[in-house]
C-alpha cells in the first residue's frame, strides 16, 4: 500500500488507504480506441494518463485557437498502486504534490511539474463516488483472458450497456463480447503490469488530467488517425526513427499522411459496437483506408451521410488553425473524429429494426426532439508527446513553416470524405 500525506479528495470508502486519506479510484477509460499509455476515467467529465512532461509543458503552451481542437487540460494529480492479498489491484488518485510523485521508467525527462492542480477541482459529487466504493479491484497478471474479465471480482463497475466486438484479421466478429472496448483493457493491463512489476520501489506516479472528449456522447463512435507523415520525434534514436519511418513507409501514412490507428462503431442491427485497431490500421491500402473511414460512417442500417458536412467544416477549420502555426510539429500525434452512434436520425431509424434489439435500445431515448437538427460530432489533437515548436524547451531543432506533413493528412481526409459525399448524394 502506498503512504500519501494529508492529501483528500472524492469519496473513497473502504479503499482508502492506511493513512486514513481518501482518494479517486481509476478506472479503465471503456472508449479506448488507440494509443499505448492506459486511459483512465477520473469522472465522468476527465479522464486521465500517465504524464510525459513534455505532452504537459504543450497543453500548457497552447496557442489559443487550437484549444478548440484539443482536450482541455486540468493539472496533475498523483496515482497510487494499491494491491491486495489476493493480487488484485486498484489505481487512487490524490492530489498532486511537488517532489513527491515519481515518474516512469519511459519518461525520459525527469523534472518536475510546476503547476499544482487546484484541491477543488479534484472534488467529485457524492452521487458519483457512492457506487464507485463497492467497485472490486482489477487483475494485475497482464491476461487478457475473457472468463477473467467476467469473473465478478474484476467485473468493471462503470461500463457500457453496448457490448463491444473486435473484428478479426479475417474480418470476422470475434466470438466473445465485452462492455468495453478491447483495445482499452489491453493498454490498462498492461499499464498495470508495468506498475505492479515497479511497485517495490516506486510508489506514487504522476498523471495528467484532460478532458473526456466523448462524454457528451451517449453512444460515442470514435475514429483514432495517426496524422502526418513522420512519426518520430526530433530526439528519437537512430533505430526508433528508422522503425518509425518504416511503419510509414509501409502504411497510408506515407501516401496520405494519415492512417487508421483505432476505430468503434455502434452498429444499430445488431446493437454493438464495431472495433478495429492499429493493427488493422497499419496494414491498409489506400482504397482499404477509403473503406475503413465508409465503414466508420456506416451505422449498420445506412450511411450516415448527415455526418459530412459537420465533419467537414470542422477538419477545415482545424486545417485553416494548423497552417498559420508557424514552426509547429505534430510528430506521433493523433487526431479523434467522433460522432454519437444514436442520435435524432438514428433514433428514427431504430424504431423500424425489429423487436430483437436489447430494450435498452427500443426506447428511443437520448434522440433529439427535433429530426432536422444537424448531428453533433467532434474533432480533437490528442497525443503531444513528441510535438514541438520554435522557443519551447529551448528544443535544438527549429521547423519552419507549418507542419506540412500533418496538413496534407488534413487534406487527404477532406478530400476521401469529399468524393464519398459526391458518391453518395
């Protein structure tokens, strides 16, 4: 158990630790689609991520019309490893304090945060912390097995009533279904293997805390890109920039400068979510990235083809912000495209699906009163981890211009979308 002093946030219960203090229990983030670092739900409203400082010092830098197109950033706070007997552990957060938080063994730059995070904003309601105290902890053996996943000791209590299936190399549905995304287990199980295997020496961990970009969703259907055509950062080695560079050269991220890094979709025939990730990604062609974006949009019953327009307007507009940064660059970043799987229309349309659908479904709720209202979607920057511009952390490489690589991504994707919208009228 780790020792954390005078430190009290939310409401914690039973789990809090030996020192009386209380804390927020983590829990895997269950719309997950890509990346490597675990996402974890801190509340309904933020979601958090193992810190890199420079991803930190870049939220924090931001120029003020690209905030639209990020995750707002909330502070730092610090996470706890808690294990119990029976080698089941959870994830606390507590405020964070200077000095006293350590970070991982991947994070090349060691200074600490300046900015502490506010003890107000770390406060949860009580309405939302109540359930969460009978919440059991998570195997920490880094399985993924799926008799585990459904053992009630690990069973999550914040999930999806929506199963999620991932499609197979084979484009096949997997036989198994689960209440949130399989890429997000896989990257907490492993977050947590890598912390369980430090836990001897390293205590508390810092975290940043970010918006959560889907929560206004209530079926939120989300298309990770890998944007640009570099990957690598200025300060990558010789075999990282040549792995890097190969990946490229190998997927659409060299002939588009976009590729697909994770996926869900809620499918209204079937009631589930469609998942694909990087994998799937990486090995694509350009008229299977074509597909891959047709399937996104694609509901199961129709293609959502209200969603273009909105999407479109807003990946212009995030093109027009990115090209008057001057020497900005996105290396390994990765751009959301997200959109609610049921929405006014596609309430509509469910009502004609047969009675076979759960009745969590049938009951048309969360569609809007009116039809005719232009569908919400969402496009946001994640993943800063390896960007860069002039003047910051007196880096020693200087870009000039935009990042080039990046906007023809941008265009790329205006123009796909573009010719299915003309193809689809």
């Amino acid at each position: 158990m780790c020792v954390c002093q005078t430190m009290e946030v939310g409401k914690y219960g039973k789990n809090a630790t030996q020192s009386g203090d209380r804390g927020v229990l983590l829990e895997p983030f269950i719309h997950q689609v890509g990346g490597h670092s675990s996402m974890m739900r801190y509340d309904d409203h933020t979601v958090c991520k193992p810190l890199i400082t420079r991803e930190q010092r870049f939220y924090e830098s931001l120029p003020p019309e690209m905030k639209e197109f990020t995750p707002e950033y909330k502070g730092v706070v610090s996470v706890c490893f808690e294990g119990d007997s029976d080698g089941y552990i959870n994830l606390v957060a507590y405020p964070y304090v200077e000095n006293e938080a350590l970070e991982q063994d991947d994070m090349p730059e060691r200074d600490q945060p300046r900015r502490k995070h506010s003890r107000r904003s770390l406060h949860r309601s009580s309405s939302g912390t109540e359930h969460r105290e009978e919440k059991p902890g998570l195997a920490s053996d880094g399985t993924e097995s799926i008799q585990e996943m459904k053992s009630p000791r690990v069973d999550l209590h914040i999930h999806s009533d929506v199963p999620f299936q991932m499609l197979d190399g084979n484009s096949g549905l997997s036989s198994e279904k689960i209440s949130y995304n399989p890429w997000s287990l896989r990257c907490h199980k492993q977050q947590l293997s890598r912390m369980r295997s430090e836990s001897k020496d390293r205590k508390l961990y810092k975290f940043l805390l970010l918006e959560n970009v889907v929560h206004h969703f209530k079926f939120p259907c989300v298309l990770d890109l890998k944007m640009g055509t570099r990957q690598h950062g200025d300060d990558a080695s010789e075999e990282k920039a040549a792995r890097q560079m190969k990946k490229c050269e190998q997927s659409t991220s060299a002939t588009l400068g976009v590729r697909v890094c994770g996926m869900q979709v809620y499918q209204l025939d079937t009631g589930h979510y469609l998942c694909r990730n990087k994998y799937y990604g990486r090995g694509l062609s350009i008229e299977g990235f074509r597909n891959a974006l047709y399937q996104y949009l694609h509901n199961g019953l129709e293609l959502r083809k209200d969603l273009f327009e909105p999407v479109l307007t807003k990946l212009r507009s995030l093109k027009a912000v990115l090209e008057r940064q001057a020497s900005y660059r996105f290396y390994s970043s990765s751009l959301l495209i997200i959109y609610d799987g049921k929405d006014s229309r596609a309430g509509m349309r469910l009502k004609q699906v047969d009675s076979s659908l759960p009745e969590s479904l049938q009951d048309g709720s969360g569609t809007e009163p009116s039809s005719s209202a232009q569908p919400k979607v969402d496009v946001r920057m994640i993943d800063f981890a390896h960007s860069t511009f002039k003047g910051f952390r007196d880096d020693p490489t200087v870009h000039d211009g935009p990042d080039v690589g990046y906007v023809f991504g941008l265009e790329s994707l205006i123009n796909i979308m573009e010719q299915m919208r003309e193809e689809n009228q």
